[in-house]
C-alpha cells in the first residue's frame, strides 16, 4: 500500500474540472484508490467515485490522503501527486 | 376580463408573445412489482445508463454548438455522474438485496444526492441537484417513457415551468421557445444564464402560484425586461407589448451600428458615456445600446431578492458574468445602497420617521460589516482581469469614508493570507449625493480615487424635496441652480485634486442637461442605457468651447424654470 499527504492549492478545490481530473486519472489504474480530507476531518472515500469526491467539500489549500493499494499502487499515487503538484495542468 | 399580472425577476431580456405550454415533468413513479432475479434487474440498470450516456452525448453536442462548450460541461459532469462507481455499487448492493432496479436507483440516488445536498458551501451542495437530474434520466429510461415532455412542444409557446433543470433548458427548441418562465430560480440559475446566452427572454422565481394560475394554452405576454407576466391580457394591451416589441427590434438595429462609435466631443474630445445597469440582464441591453461601459452597477437586487442575504459566491457570480459580458469596459460598482423604505427582512431595521435621513447605503455596511465585507470580497475576487471599480453610496463625512477604506484593506488583507486571488488594484471611490459631500470634495479626495454625482438623491437633499410625495414632487427640480452649483463646485475640485468625476444620476441623460454638464468638464456620463444613442448625437454637436459658453449662460438664471427655457432653445439649435 503506498500513501501520500497532498495540499490542494487550486482556487475551486476539487471542484468542477479539478475534481474531473483527479476522479479520470484514479480511473486509469486498476488499483483501490482511497482518498480523505484532513483538513475537514472527512472518512475516506472511493478515489473513483465523482459524486464521493465532491463530498469531501476540498477547498483550496486543504490537505488530502491518498491511499493506493495494488498492483499499480506506486504509479497511481505517483499520477495523482503530479496532478495536483502541477495544479491540474494550469500555470 | 381584466387580465392578471404577475411579477417576477426579470432574467433575460425580451419581450414574448404566444401560447403559454405548461411543462410538467411527468411524475415518475417506481413501479410496485416484485423483483426479478438480480441478474436480470442488474442488466436492465446497465441498459438504461448506456441509453442515459448516448442521450446526454447528443445533449452535449447540441448545447456546444448553441451555446459554447463551457454551456456543455454540465452534461460532461452528468455522464460522469452517470459512470460513478458509487452509484454503481449502491445500486448493485440494493439489488442483491431484492430491490427491483428502479428501486434502487432511486434510494440510490437520493441518499447520494443527501450527501451532497448536506454541505456548507453552495458550490458543493448545489451538485445535488445534478445528481438527481441524472437519476431522473436514467428512471425515466426504465421506465420506458420519452427523453422529455419538452418533446411536445410543436408550436412556439412561452414555456412555463415550476422550475427547469439543465437537461431541461438543453432540450429547448429555440425556434419554438419564445421564452420562459419559472416559478422556481434566481439570476444565478444555470437556466437564467442559459437563457441570457440564447437571448431567450426569461423570468425566474415567480412564485409558487404560478402553475395555477396559468392554465395550458393560455395566452400572455412576457417581458424579461421587467419580470412582468400578462396573462390574458385583451387585445389593446397585447397590440401595445406587440409594438413595443418591434419598436424594441427595429432599435437595436439602428443602435447597434451607432453604438460602435465612441462619444466625441465636436472638438474631438473623448468623453465616456456609460449605462446604469441594475441587473446581469440589462448588462447586454447596455453594450447593444452603445455604453462604453458601467457608470453605476447597482447590488440592490441581490439583497432584496431573498429572506438571507446572497452568499460570496452567488455575488462572486454575478459580479462575474457581468464584468465578462462587459469584456473589459470599465465597470463600477455601487456597495450596497438599501433602507428603511425596502427594508430587507434579514436586517434589524427599526421604524423610521426618515428613511432617507436613516439607516441606509454605507451606514449599513459600516454597522454590518459582515455583509459589507461579503460583498467586498466577493467584488475583489470576480475583478480578477477586468477593469472594476467599486463605489461607496451616500458618504457624508470623510471619516465615514476612511473606515469603509480600512475595511476593504483588511478584507485585502484577509484574502492575500488565504492565498485567494482578487484584485489588489481596483480603484475606490464614492458617490457624491449629500450635499455635505458636494461641498467637501477637496478633502473626500485625500481618500476618493474617484467621485460620481448621484444627482437624484442631491436634488432631494439639496431641495429638502421627497419626490415620491405628490404633494411636492413639482418641487423636485434636478436642473435647479442651486444643484447645478453644487454639480459645478463638485466638478470643479475634484479636477483641481486630478480626480475623475462622472455622474451616474438621472441628469447625466437627459439632452436639456447635457450641454451644462459638458461645459463643467465632466469625464463620465453614466445613464439608462436606452438614452445613451441620443447623448452621444448630442455630445458629437458641441465644441468644449460652445458647451461651456452654454453653462456659464445657464448659470446667471436663478431659478430651474429660467434654466429649462434657455435649454430648450439651445436644444432647438442643436436637433
């Protein structure tokens, strides 16, 4: 299981396109991708799930958990930690 | 029979004729049958959701063509909805546990959308809705029923609706939309945005009657101008909205090519001519009618359309939309300006003798600070790339202004710690409508960025004449010298501190004024949009030389009588 502590710095949170992003790029793995938000004391929640990502209300700079468990746990997190490291691909 | 009028919030300009076709979803109504074997409940759901993902592709490719692909990412979000492993599994659970797949479509959907529906920030909380959209599809897909009621329309009518949702507004036929109205919805509504980027008139949030009170096949008259519904109206007053309407049509053509061209003075002079916009729908109105921009935006609208006064972003919104639409023409914004006399019920407002002499405009804000620094925050945020200013009603006292100043500069503040983006550089000014402020202009400057004349509320303060009373409304002269020299000494010492003055009052578009306040060097000419092509005519047949001959002339008479009589000639000189 690989796991990663991440800070949000886009201005929606995961909203709108970030969330679309983050849930398209956990759907390419065949890992069980869980994710959680610390800074809101949330439960985790499926990392696939739209709907379930938008219920942890991340706002900007707000902290996530990323747990990937699998065969492609490594290159999950890694995937997701560049996504939003590179704030979803905006400058 | 008298026809009815109802009122509601004017959301997309225009003016709409014809039958009304009341859109009632159908209800849809889970079957109560046993359920078949998991497997075969399983395949029709899997069914039913590739249906749901082919209609909600082709949703999407019409809206991207009509409105733009931004317009077509909610049916984007839809279709991953629609795929979202949550769901998926919920509805698996549900029907293993014996639950028919309607069924379980439904629980699963709503305790979803409860979960969304749940969350503080409306940005979160309003998914809900789309989540439940979805499931609406994908039931009514179960169930065997067509891709929506909106099918049946096959002749041009005023859609009336409790409320529509996205998928709703999508499949609207444009050419048999004349437009819409619903019971439901504020300006914010994906539905009113739709509607102002199709040009299709709309009124929202009419009210809970508003079914009842317009049986199918009636006939009425909309106007997205002013929120106002007709139904049944006879047939004089339907001739008089017929006219207006292609009086209305036959204008924008004329205006729209004289509304390419700057105000220029007979010199050469620029001179700005804006509009006073008091809501998102009238912002385009302004642009087709010439305004180079927004002299005063008022926020009143905001604040008296709900019992809870509008969230950062629902203003955030708003504010934005309109600065887009704008595309980088100036734009200022007025702070709050209510009192005692439309009293919002979320305010503690006491039972005043005066309200105009009471709580209102900046007193509020400076007293309310919460809701001030909303809107503050809210202004700054959506400023981010456009050209906005933010102005402060009714100041009296350079104190007053000072401690307004200081709260925008913490709500700064507060905004650069928690790294929010807004716009640091956004010019602050005040509304020059107290004669208290007409005079200390010299010293409002150490603090003002800019000054606008507010003449209506100058007049009645100036004259100590309350226009809404009929017995003294005839006193109510906005061209009497006694405001023209207050105009004049405002003018006069903002330029000699190097402040723009411009004035977003009623004056500033009435042709009998124009020529004065041209002579007195105003920057600005702010207006209801529908003057704006008449002033710039008028603005491009003067010299600054001719206009300020004309003011010092208007400045010898003593009363507004005098002054009238000498403009109309002047008017005559110019026509």
């Amino acid at each position: 299981m690989a796991e990663a502590t991440i800070q949000v710095k886009h201005k929606v949170g995961l909203h709108a396109r970030p969330a679309s992003l983050f849930v398209q790029t956990a759907a390419k793995f065949s890992s069980a991708i869980k994710v959680k938000n610390i800074s809101a004391n949330g439960n985790f929640v499926d990392a696939k799930s739209i709907i379930m990502v938008l219920t942890l209300g991340v706002m900007k700079d707000h902290e996530i958990v990323i747990q990937t468990e699998g065969a492609d746990a490594d290159a999950a997190l890694a995937a997701l930690k560049s996504l939003i490291e590179s704030n979803f691909g905006e400058s | 029979m008298p026809e009815k009028i109802l009122q509601g919030i004017p959301a997309s300009d225009g003016i709409a004729i014809g039958p009304a076709f009341r859109y009632i979803p159908a209800e849809l109504t889970v079957p109560a049958r046993a359920a078949e074997s998991a497997d075969v409940e399983l395949s029709r759901f899997d069914a039913a959701r590739e249906q749901a993902r082919v209609e909600l592709q082709g949703l999407s490719n019409a809206i991207e063509k009509r409105a733009g692909k931004e317009e077509a990412a909610i049916f984007e979000a839809h279709r991953e909805m629609l795929n979202d492993p949550a769901l998926e599994g919920r509805v698996r659970e549900l029907v293993e546990s014996g639950q028919t797949a309607e069924q379980a479509l439904v629980n699963a959907t709503d305790e979803l959308a409860g979960l969304l529906a749940g969350m503080n920030d409306e940005l979160f909380s309003a998914r809900a809705l789309d989540v439940k959209d979805v499931g609406r599809r994908v039931l009514r897909i179960l169930l065997g029923l067509p891709d929506t009621a909106l099918g049946a329309v096959t002749e041009p009518s005023v859609i009336v609706a409790e409320d529509l949702t996205p998928s709703d507004t999508a499949s609207l036929d444009p050419s048999l939309t004349l437009g819409f109205v619903t019971a439901q919805g504020g300006l914010t509504s994906h539905s009113a945005i739709l509607a102002r980027t199709l040009g299709i008139p709309a009124i929202v949030g009419m009210g809970n009657n508003l079914l009842e009170n317009v049986p199918g096949g009636t006939f009425i008259v909309m106007d997205g101008r002013t929120g106002e519904l007709l139904i049944e109206p006879d047939e004089e007053i339907t001739g008089r909205y017929q006219k207006v309407k292609s009086q209305r049509e036959s204008q924008m053509q004329i205006l729209k090519a004289a509304a390419e061209k700057d105000a220029v003075t007979a010199n050469g002079r620029r001179v700005e001519v804006a509009a006073n916009v008091g809501e998102a729908a009238t912002a385009r109105d302004a642009i087709e009618h010439g305004a180079e921009g927004i002299g005063l935006l008022r926020t009143e609208f905001l604040y008296l359309e709900d019992t809870q006064p509008p969230s950062e972003e629902k203003q955030f919104h708003i504010y934005r939309e309109i600065f887009e639409v704008m595309a980088g023409r100036p734009v200022i914004v007025r702070t709050l300006d209510i009192g005692g006399d439309k009293p919002p019920s979320y305010l503690p407002f006491p039972t005043e003798m005066n309200p105009f002499l009471g709580w209102r405009a900046i007193r509020i804000s400076l007293d309310e600070q919460d809701l001030f620094k909303t809107q503050l925050r809210a202004i700054l945020r959506a400023a981010v790339g456009h050209h906005a200013r933010i102005m402060f009603p009714m100041v009296s006292d350079l104190d007053e202004l000072r401690r307004a100043r200081d709260i925008v500069d913490t709500v700064k503040r507060d905004l650069a710690l928690a790294s929010v983006e807004f716009a640091f550089d956004v010019p602050v000014g005040i509304m020059v409508e107290t004669p208290a402020a007409a005079v200390m202009v010299d010293a409002l400057a150490e603090a003002s960025d800019f000054f606008s004349l507010g003449t209506n509320d100058l007049t009645q303060y100036t004259l100590a004449v309350d226009r809404g009373n009929a017995k003294v409304a005839n006193l109510f002269q906005p061209l009497h010298p006694a405001v023209l020299r207050l105009i004049k000494q405002t003018i006069d010492a903002a330029r000699a501190k190097g402040k723009w003055v411009g004035m977003c009052g009623e004056l500033a578009g009435m042709t009998k004024a124009i020529p004065i306040l041209l002579g007195f060097g105003l920057d600005e000419f702010s207006m209801n949009p529908r003057a704006i092509p008449e002033a710039k005519r008028l603005i491009g047949q003067l010299t600054d030389e001719r206009a300020r001959e004309v003011a010092s002339h208007a400045m010898t008479f003593g009363t507004a009588a005098e002054i009238e009589n000498y403009m109309k000639g002047i008017l005559t000189e110019l026509a």
